[in-house]
C-alpha cells in the first residue's frame, strides 16, 4: 500500500498542475505580506479605530501572525480551488489519459488502488497547507517579526499574548487541512464519476460557492440547512483564536468534518468499485 | 482436447442499458493456444476483452482463467495474465522506462531494472527508454503496450490488435514475437485482429463474434479446410478462355466467370499447373491472385448473419 | 454690644472654617507635584472589560515636566487615554472654575473634594471631581465626565513612595460596545458571541513599580513614536 501511495504521489508531483497550488501561493503570500508592510498599519489602524478613541496603543500588531490570521481566511475560496485542480484530476485523469486500462489490470485490488489515491490527494492537500504555513509564518516573521496577535471575533476583541499564538496556528493549520481534506474528498468523489478533470473542479467549486451563498442569506430556511453544510465548518480554524478554547464545538465540528471525509470517500470508493471501465 | 483449458466462458452477457454487447458467449482457450478472436467491428470482441480483464462486469454468466472463477480471484489470476486493451495508452509525462518500473510496482512484484531492459529490447525500443512517451510515435506505444504486458512473464497474454499502426516490418516482429512466445515460451495467446491473414498464419484455434454471439469456434486448419485455395485468373479473353476450359477438368474447378476474371477453386500446386496450361494455349493471363480464405470464410460468416 | 460683635464673629469664623479655598488646594496639589521634575516607572496592566480580553500587559512609562509623556513596550500594550495618569496637570489643562464641595475619608484619606469646570468648551472635559488628601496634597480619586467617553473614574493609590506618584491605579469606566470589522466565517464560530451587552464598566488596573524620579531624561525619548523598545 505504501508503494502504491508513493506511485501517486510521484505522478501527482510529476504533473505540471500540481505546481500551480504551490507557486500561486508563492507568489500570491508574499504580495500580500509586502503591500501589509508598507499600507498595513492603516488596515489596523482602521479596524481598531473605535478602541483607539479609548486607548493608546503601543507596540507592533502588525506582525507575522496578524498577517498569517488574515491568509487564513482565504481559506474559503481560494485554496479549495487549489485542492480540486489536483482533487479533481486524480481518477478522472487516469480515465483521460487511457491509463485506467492499464493500471485496473493489474494484480491489485480496485479498492487498494481507489485508497491509495485518496491518501495522495490527503497529503497533497497537507502539504499544500503546509506551504500555506511556511510561507505566511516564515516570510512574514522575516518581514514583520512576531509580536502578539489581535483578534476580532464575535464583537469581542482578543488580544493574545507573544507565546500563546504559535501553538494556535499549529492548531488551526491542522483544522484547515481537515476542512480542505473535505474539499479534496467532494472533488475525488466527482472524479470517479466522470471521465475528465474540468467536471469535478467546477462542480466542487461551484457547490462550495453555492453553500457559502446559501449560509450568507438571512432565510430561516436557509439558516436551518446551514448546520448540515460542511462549508459551515470551513472557518472552524478559528475557534483556535478564541478565550477560551471551546473543546466542544471544536471536536463537533472535527468530527463532522471527518464524517464527511469518510463518508465522500466511501462513496467515491463504491462508484469506483462497481464502475465499468469503458475509456 | 487434451490439454487443460486456460480460459472458459460460459454463457457470458454483458447488457449496456439499451444494448447486449456480449450475448451468451461460450468459448475455451486451451494452454498453449495461440487463440484468434475475430468479428466485425460492434461484434462484442473489445467488451469481451474487458469482461476477461475484468475492466467491466458482466451481467449474466462465468469466466474462469487458470480453472479459476474471475470474480473471486482476480487479484490472483491477473498476476498471470498480460494484456494489451484497445490502444496502449501510458503516461505521457514519464519514460517509457519509468511507465513500465510503475507498472511492475502496481503488480506487487519486484521487477527488476535488468527485466524492464530486457523486455523493451525484446520489441525494440530500449534506444527510447529515457524518452517520455508523449514523444512516441502510435506504432512505438504499440510496442511498448506489447512490453508491459510481458514485463511479469505472465502465462497468458491477451492482445487486442497489436499490430494497429505497425509498418509491415513491425507487423512481422510482433508476428515473430507472438509465434515464438508461443511455441518457445509456451505461453497461451489471446489474439483479436482484424488482419485476418495475420490470425491465419499464427492462430491454430479461433472463433468468430458477431453481434456478440459465438458463430463458430474450433481449429483454423478444419473451420479453413485450407488445402483449397481460390485463386482468381485475370485473363485478355474471356469467351476464348471458357471455351478452351469447357472440355478439360478444369471447368470442374471453375466457380465464377465475370469481368474478364475467372476464380478456381484449386488443390495446393494446381494453380502453376493451370497458368502453364492457359498460357500454352495462348491465353494472356494478366495476373494470378491467390484470395485470403479466413477472409473469404470471416466474410461468409459474417455476412450470412447479418444477410 | 460687645456680644453682638462676638457673636458676629464666632458665626463668620464658623462659616468660614467649614468653606475651604478649592485654588488653594489645587494650587498645593500642583506645587507638591512640582519636587518631580521626570520619572519613568514600569506599569504592569491589567484590562477588566467584557468585549476585551487581552492578557496582562507591560509597558514604560517616561514623564517630563510639565507636560511630556512617552510610553514603550517589549510588545503590545493598550493603555486607557484617559486614565494614564502622569501628573494633576493632565487633569488641570486650561482654564477653570474650581469649586470646593465637601470634606470626604476616602479609602483612608481625609480628602477634600473639588469640583473643576472647564471655562471654555473647546476641551472634552465636561465636569471633573477631584478628591485631594488634604495632609499631603495628594490626588486620590477623580470622577470626569467627557463628551466623547462618557463618565470615568480613576482611583489612586499610594505606597511609601517619597515622591507623590501612585503605586496603583485604577480606571473605570463606561464601556460602549464597539463597532468592529470582523470576518463573517469567523462569526458563525464564535463562542463569544452571547457576551456583547451594548455597553458594561470596565476596568482597567495599572501597577507602577521601578520608579526612577528626578535623574534626568533626554528630550530625545520623548520625540519617539510611541512604539516597542525593540523597534
């Protein structure tokens, strides 16, 4: 099993599309951090202009963290997309390219080959975030420094201390893996459906696009459905950022996020199991 | 027949929503069979590959490879089959080195550097081996299709018309390859072609599909009776010709008269000994053409069904 | 006759016992500050407000007569604008009508309460009540009301320092909910939400500690932006 996830992830990463993730957020972190370096202190000054009619403030809130939290949250639509281009591709790809013919005859299990793509796409996605990680944090350490971290959430200011951030990102990194590991397995599922990656990339963008739509609209019917939509618990991260931590909705929130790992991959697995190859 | 039976389908469908693909199919390949599987195209003969590979399910019916049911031992039996289906397709973006290196490590089996060498060399490509396959000519993937399913030393091979887009010297080495895995290696072939003189030559057993049935299935030589050729006499005058053969036995062997043509139905060696006589009797004969038989016969078959 | 003048004069010395002169207190307040020419000190501070949770704080604080400030950080620190307490100054700007109260025992110090109001409106001061230790002229509690911050309170407290500067102070506060940006994913995951009454008093506590009085502070300090020792 370990050889046919190595297999995946060596024609993951010899494939051209693979790279766009990566070189997107190369690119896109460091515009981003070097535009909060020179204008950033008015974005902050702006967010805390009512609390600066009461207080003075010293010291330096524009720092690495600050401006990591804030990348974070383009966790509801740009990374996703990043996900389904590598997502999307990872069994719809094989039947493009004719290859299915050639690795279903082989003596394995549909249900071996069918896992060991899942977990590639699982650590693509990881090490995606993982970039995401290095990239904000590192660059902007060297840019910004660190200092601590203010927080806006729920119309209550929070303010954490220097050593009490990191091991708040670690966290929250790893619930963002989790939520984009839900993205990776809808687009895997409609890999297995279809014969060319371009459907699964749509189509999951577009329903992640429709629950975000769907859970901004005040309707009570709407607002019913919201806690069923796994895009709810997208922004689940950042309940690392809160005083106190709440365990609970933190390990609801995981475990419906795994539910819908698990059960997507399921389905994925069934449909491909039963799937006549015909390309 | 004596020999065990390496293949057995039993009554095999495959139903496509509106379409029966595959219908009742029976046939036996026997160890050691050099097998052509032949039809018309739509015949069934690619969903039937599929079903034998198990790229596709069937509907109703059996096949077993090696004595085994397909279904509860695949992993098993496809360790000992190697298969070429429809065109070989690879990843572009790798070698045809490192195409092959991943398929033996999908196989489960250690495949040596030294094995992945020997096979490409075996159909002339390991000059090619570093270069992507996206680079490969039809005729080079056909080659390299026929390499990895080689690559583990199955005992089955199944080749899905391995000769597509292959010049006539490539035709005659993968002819060459199949007749010499066969009688050296002993290995069992399962051939489907459309060059039905190829089928002729190699094949010593074959059936013919159509519309997915079995139409006939048994030994090339008896389905062929190839000791009759028929052979097609193009001559200057045809009434002068029909004239001079009218008294001799030749009329006897004579089947068709049109369009300055006549075809014979002749013993081996009686059409020099015809040509000589025609000839002798001033009769110009502008050509002498021998027609394929399994083409004439695959014809006949066929054309009864749908006719 | 004789009696009426005595009598006259017991009333009026009466009268005037119990009506005290609130510039002259104001006045002995200033000068007892006046033997601190500079200070810096550490502030340790601590924020009790419900839609603020920040942990605690340290900061420095340099002061120069008569009026300049400067305050640095290691890191972050929010300091309330009207409580950081430097001197009566701060209280005192402009020009103002004093008004004398009452006698009062605040927290152990017979102060006297003085009431301030400014005679131009340009200032946000509104209304400010002083209560000053009459022994040593030393602030021990205000009660202002601004325009833009509503009513606060800033209690003092003093140690064994020699100098008039307090160990501790205290500033509360009318707390008005904030308008704030937020992200609306981040909404939705919130646990604080339930918290965020519209307004609350909040509370911030400062510790003065490491007082250095009267050795000198270059001009330069004070011409830095307010920002970390680091930068």
């Amino acid at each position: 099993m370990i050889k046919l996830i190595n297999i995946e992830l060596y024609k993951i990463f010899k494939k051209w599309r693979t790279y766009i993730g990566f070189i997107a957020i190369a690119i896109l972190v460091p515009v981003i951090e070097f535009a909060l370096q020179i204008e950033g202190h008015k974005s902050l000054d702006f967010m805390t202009r009512d609390l600066q009619q009461s207080f003075i403030f010293v010291g330096n809130l524009l720092n690495t963290y600050f401006v990591s939290y804030l990348i974070l949250n383009s966790l509801s639509v740009h990374i996703p997309f990043l996900i389904t281009l590598v997502a999307g591709d990872l069994l719809a790809g094989e039947a493009t390219a004719g290859t299915y013919r050639l690795i279903l005859t082989r003596p394995v299990s549909r249900m071996k080959i069918v896992s060991s793509k899942f977990i590639a796409g699982i650590i693509y996605t990881f090490l995606l975030i993982l970039w995401l990680a290095i990239v904000s944090l590192g660059l902007g350490y060297l840019l910004l420094g660190t200092g601590e971290l203010m927080v806006f959430r729920g119309g209550i200011i929070m303010v954490f201390a220097k050593n009490d951030i990191l091991w708040r990102f670690l966290l929250a990194y790893g619930f963002a893996v989790l939520s984009m590991g839900v993205v990776a397995s809808l687009a895997f599922l409609f890999s297995a459906l279809v014969e060319n990656a371009i459907g699964p990339i749509i189509t999951t963008m577009a329903i992640i696009i429709i629950f975000l739509i769907i859970s901004a609209i005040n309707v009570d019917l709407f607002q019913t459905i919201k806690p069923y939509l796994f895009t709810s618990y997208m922004g689940s991260w950042s309940m690392f950022f809160d005083k106190p931590i709440d365990t609970y909705e933190i390990v609801k929130s995981t475990l419906i996020m795994l539910g819908h790992i698990a059960g997507l991959f399921g389905l994925a697995s069934y449909i491909f199991y039963k799937k006549d190859i015909l390309t | 027949m004596d020999s065990e039976k390496v293949i057995e389908i039993e009554n095999l469908s495959k139903q496509f929503k509106d379409l029966k693909a595959v219908n009742n199919l029976n046939l036996n390949v026997y160890k050691g069979d050099v097998f052509g599987f032949l039809g018309p195209n739509g015949a069934g003969k690619s969903t039937t590959i599929r079903m034998l590979v198990s790229l596709i399910a069937p509907t109703e019916g059996s096949i077993k490879v090696f004595g085994k049911t397909l279904k509860q031992h695949r992993t098993e039996i496809l360790s000992n089959i190697g298969a070429i289906v429809e065109r070989p397709d690879f990843y572009g973006y790798l070698s045809a080195f490192k195409n092959l290196e991943i398929m033996g490590k999908i196989s489960g089996k250690e495949i040596s550097k030294n094995r992945i060498m020997e096979v490409l060399e075996l159909v002339g490509l390991e000059k090619r081996c570093k270069s992507k396959v996206k680079t490969f000519s039809h005729g080079m993937k056909q080659r390299l299709g026929l390499a990895q399913a080689l690559l583990h030393d199955p005992e089955l091979i199944i080749l899905d018309e391995p000769t597509t887009g292959l010049d006539p010297q490539g035709m005659k080495e993968i002819r060459d390859l199949i007749i010499y895995l066969s009688k050296e290696k002993q290995k069992t072939i399962f051939l489907s072609s459309h060059v039905l003189y190829e089928v002729e030559l190699i094949a010593n057993r074959m059936i013919i599909i159509d519309k997915g049935s079995a139409k006939v299935e048994g030994n090339v030589e008896e389905l062929l009776d190839s000791k009759n050729v028929r052979v097609t006499f193009e001559v200057d005058d045809l009434e002068k010709t029909k004239l001079l053969l009218n008294n001799t036995l030749w009329i006897d062997k004579l089947d068709t008269a049109v369009n300055g043509k006549l075809i014979f139905n002749l013993s081996h060696g009686e059409a020099p000994q015809l040509n000589k006589y025609l000839v002798q009797n001033d009769i110009m004969v502008g050509a002498m053409i021998p027609t394929r038989s399994l083409e004439e016969y695959f014809l006949n078959i066929t054309q009864k069904v749908s006719g | 006759m004789k009696k009426v003048f005595l009598l006259y004069f017991l009333i009026t010395t009466i009268c005037f016992a119990q009506s005290k002169d609130p510039n002259v207190i104001i006045k002995n307040l200033k000068d007892t500050f006046q033997k601190v020419k500079d200070y810096s000190a550490d502030v340790d501070i601590k924020v009790d407000v419900t839609f603020l949770k920040v942990p605690e704080m340290k900061a420095k604080i340099y002061f120069k007569q008569p009026d300049k400030m400067h305050i640095e950080s290691d890191g972050f620190a929010m300091l309330p604008k009207d409580g950081l307490y430097t001197s009566p100054l701060s209280l005192l700007g402009g020009e103002f009508t004093a008004i004398y109260a009452k006698d009062e025992l605040f927290e152990g110090h017979n102060t006297s309460v003085v009431k301030i109001i400014p005679l131009n409106d340009k200032g946000d001061f509104i209304l400010s009540t002083l209560w000053i230790d009459q022994s040593e002229n030393l602030l021990c509690k205000v009660e202002s009301t601004t325009k833009t911050n509503g009513t606060f309170t800033i209690i003092l407290g003093y140690g064994n320092n020699k100098f008039p500067l307090p160990d501790n102070i205290e500033f509360s506060f009318n707390a008005v909910r904030l308008k704030l940006s937020h992200n609306s994913m981040e909404e939705e995951n919130s646990n604080n939400k339930k918290d965020n009454p519209d307004s609350s008093t909040g509370k911030v506590f400062l510790t003065y500690s490491n007082y250095v009085v009267n050795k000198g502070i270059p001009d330069s300090i004070f011409l830095k932006k307010a920002k970390t020792s680091k930068n």
